[in-house]
C-alpha cells in the first residue's frame, strides 16, 4: 500500500513522461525522494496476512485494511 502526498512539490517530477521512462526499480524505490521524506503507515493499515499476528484483546493489532500476500481468500 503507498499514500501518496499528491501536492509534495518532490512528486510533480511524476510525469507521464517520467513514470513511462524510469524504471520500475526507480518507482518502487522512490528514489525522486530522499530517505527522510518517505514514511510509514502503521502496520494495522497493510496487515500483511501470514506476516503479522492479530493477538486477542489487543485492538491496536487488528487490521483495518488485509494484504493478502499469499494470494486472496477466493482460492
């Protein structure tokens, strides 16, 4: 999961030109931007199922939005 601050001034260089150009290593490492200005969301909100444990009674653990990274619930 990536939120993205659409009016950081380091993300207008994310042209059409740019992201059809670059390589998928520069996306996926947002390499536009410096180590200091990329954060991070709590893992509630990319519960990576397999990855973390919901541990019971404690609500900070449960999930608010499921990646499922061994494939969904339909198979």
């Amino acid at each position: 999961m990536v939120l993205y601050n659409c009016g950081h001034p380091k993300n207008k260089v994310l042209t059409p030109e740019v992201v059809n150009k670059e390589s998928g290593a520069f996306l996926h490492r947002f390499q536009w931007l410096g180590d200091d200005e990329i954060g991070e969301i709590p893992f509630v909100w990319n519960f990576l199922v397999g990855h973390k444990k919901v541990v019971e009674g404690d609500e900070g653990t449960f999930p608010k939005a499921v990646h499922y990274t061994l494939g969904g619930p339909w198979f």
